[in-house]
C-alpha cells in the first residue's frame, strides 16, 4: 500500500514562512500540515523566539530536523571539521545541502509530499529547494502556485488537444479566449512563460483546475489526492501582505528586521538585518555585519573565530578588517547616502525593502 501524501512546510526563520504557515492555517483549515525546521545550531535568538510564537498560534509543534544528531557539536561545526574548516560561499554552499536540505530529505523519505514554500508574487525566482521526485513543491503566494517543471511537462505543444479537451470540462465563463490561446503553439516568438501568464491571468481557478488534471496523470503526488484546496486559490501575496499578516496575527515580526537608528559623523542613519538564517551567513551585507558587530558583538566574534587558515566569510575582506574604524565609517557613509538617496515611497521600517536587490539571493531553505 502506498503511504499517505504529506502536506508539510519548513519554517525557516524568516517572515516569509512564517506568514505562509498562518495564511494556510486560516485559509485552508483543512489541510494536515506538518511543520518544520531545521536548526545549523547557528541562528539567532529572534528565530527561537518566531519559532515558539508561531507553534503557540498553530497549536503544534514544529518539529526541530538537526542533521549529524549524533555529534557532540553543533551541526555547522561538525560539518565544518569535514570539510577541513572550508568555510561555505555563494559559490560552494555546502552548508545548505548538509543542515537543511538532507536532514529534510531524510526526514520525509520517500513518501508522497507536497511541500509548500513562501516564495512571494513579487518574487521571481523558484529558490533552492529540493528536487526529489516524491516532494512537490507548491507556491500559494503566487498568482502560479505550480512548479517550473510542471510548466514545462505541461505546456508542451504536444499537450494542446489534452489541454483542450481539459479546459472544455472546467467552468470558465472566458472559454472562447481561453481556447484560442491554447491553440496556439509555443515558438521562439510565443515562449511558454507568456502563454501560461496569459491563461494564469484570464481565469487562474480554471487554470488551476487543468493542472490538476494534469498532474492526475502523472507521478507527482498530488496524482494520489482527489481534491486540492488550493486549486480556487486566486491570492497573490507581496511583502506588505508578508508584514500585515505577521503583525496582525499576533506572531508578530522577527525582532532582527526591526530597524535600529545609529549615528555617523552627526548624520542619522537606520540599520538592521534583511533576513534569518546563521548569524555568520556569508549572504550578509557589509552594513549587516556592521549591525551583527554593533548589537550582537558576542557573535560577531565567534565569527571571526571562524576565520582562520585563510578561510574568510566575504571573498574581498576579513571580518577583523571590516571593523577597522577607518572602513567601518566608510561603510556607514555609502549605506547613508545609499538610502537618503531612495525616494520616499521606499522609506520602509524594514531593511528588507532596502537591500531588496538581496532578497533573491540565497535558499528558499534559509531565508523564506
Ligand atoms: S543561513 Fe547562510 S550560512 Fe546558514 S545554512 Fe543558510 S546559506 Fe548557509
């Protein structure tokens, strides 16, 4: 007999995921969600905290998944060590793949998952998330909550008349324009991408309803259910919504994106984190780590404890070079004439609406 799907959803530490285990506890009461996260051993108090406030609201645990359980270490330290003290970098994450992604593999391990992750509608990247063929991964804050690869085993031309004929069983009052659309081939001057926004944004619940016919066909794990909820889902959900869901519930907003005010050479300037993860993260801006110096000076040191044997958190400086006063003042200039020169609609309680260039970067592992 085949296991029974699981629906879960990793909480990471960041408003992202935290928002989207709220909005699927209200929205869609039904749905059995299992929750998780996986602790480096490395994160900030703030995420602790967001963590137990959010299984106070849900009613549930959240189950903690450490990696290398048996070590007497930390899980990022034990893995340092095996990698002969390599730190991790954009480039070489291992630290992803060892403290998030395989102790969440192995705690689901074959069954059927549907797996839900908060990327945004204002976001467009899929993230670092895993590709077992038994975990499907759904995006409900997404005018397009499917996955890239359903799209591309959908939307082949070779699809059309199965399309068709599924659409023709849908309610759609735009069936006309919908078939028109659907008739037409993907070339090189039609891409796929344009033809699904097209149908996405004539009639989403429609949609919806033809990639669940879809996926009954197939191997994916939403094959094993009957019905989904999330197929009348027309949200689409961006960073005010991400805050105003936080705030409003009572979970509240993780401390370290609350903005602090410093001063530099009598002008005023307002600095914080962008987002969760391990204090040391390597994705961090200078500023961030001028604010990890400034507010946490406990850990700022251990990690510059980490950087040793030529090993270093940022490719171009040390952390010991970072605080020389002469850089750090240099560092809190660019960053104040960088945000007086943002207009105002941009001026945000958040550092996060700030560095947005950075928001795109990283794991949905780590940052969602
Ligand atoms: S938060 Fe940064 S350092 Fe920590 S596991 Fe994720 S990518 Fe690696």
């Amino acid at each position: 007999m085949k296991n029974k799907v699981r629906h879960v959803l990793g909480i990471s530490g960041g408003k992202d995921s935290a928002a989207l285990a709220i909005y699927l506890f209200e929205k869609y009461p039904q749905l059995d969600i299992e929750y998780y996260t996986c602790d480096t051993g490395k994160e900030l108090t703030e995420t602790y905290q967001l963590i137990e406030n959010l299984e106070a609201y849900l009613g549930k645990k959240i189950k903690r998944l450490v990696s290398a359980e048996e070590s007497h270490e930390d899980p990022f330290d034990h893995f340092l060590k095996l990698y002969g003290g390599y730190l991790p970098s954009s480039v070489s994450r291992w630290c992803t793949r060892k403290l998030k992604l395989d102790p969440f593999e192995e705690w689901v391990g074959d069954d059927p998952v549907i797996s839900y992750v908060g990327i945004r509608g204002d976001e467009d990247r899929e993230g670092y998330i895993s590709t077992k063929p038994n975990i499907q991964s759904i995006f409900p804050f997404r005018k397009n909550i499917w996955s890239e690869d359903v799209m591309t085993k959908l939307f082949t031309n070779s699809n059309i008349p199965k399309l068709i004929e599924w659409y023709k069983q849908t309610s759609s009052s735009k069936l006309d324009r919908i078939l028109n659309l659907v008739q037409e081939p993907v070339t090189p001057k039609f891409l796929r991408a344009t033809k699904v926004q097209a149908l996405l944004d004539l009639d989403t619940e429609a949609f919806n309803e033809v990639v669940f016919q879809f996926l009954q066909t197939t191997a994916y794990p939403l094959s094993q259910i009957k019905q989904f909820p999330l197929i009348d889902n027309n949200d689409v959900l961006v960073r005010d919504d991400i805050f105003r869901i936080l705030k409003d519930s009572g979970v509240g907003v993780p401390q370290y994106y609350e903005k602090i005010s410093f001063e530099h050479n009598g002008q005023k300037g307002e600095y914080a984190r962008s987002r969760s993860g391990c204090f040391f993260c390597f994705y961090q801006q200078k500023i961030e780590w001028i604010w990890l110096y400034e507010q946490h000076p406990e850990l700022y040191k251990k990690a510059m404890e980490y950087e040793k044997d030529g090993y270093t958190w940022m490719q171009d400086e040390s952390l010991a070079d970072l605080i020389q006063p002469e850089r750090m003042a240099g560092i809190k200039e660019d960053y104040i004439k960088k945000t007086n020169r943002l207009n105002d609609n941009k001026k945000s309680p958040y550092l996060v609406d700030i560095l947005d260039e950075a928001e795109g970067e990283g794991c949905a592992s780590c940052f969602i």
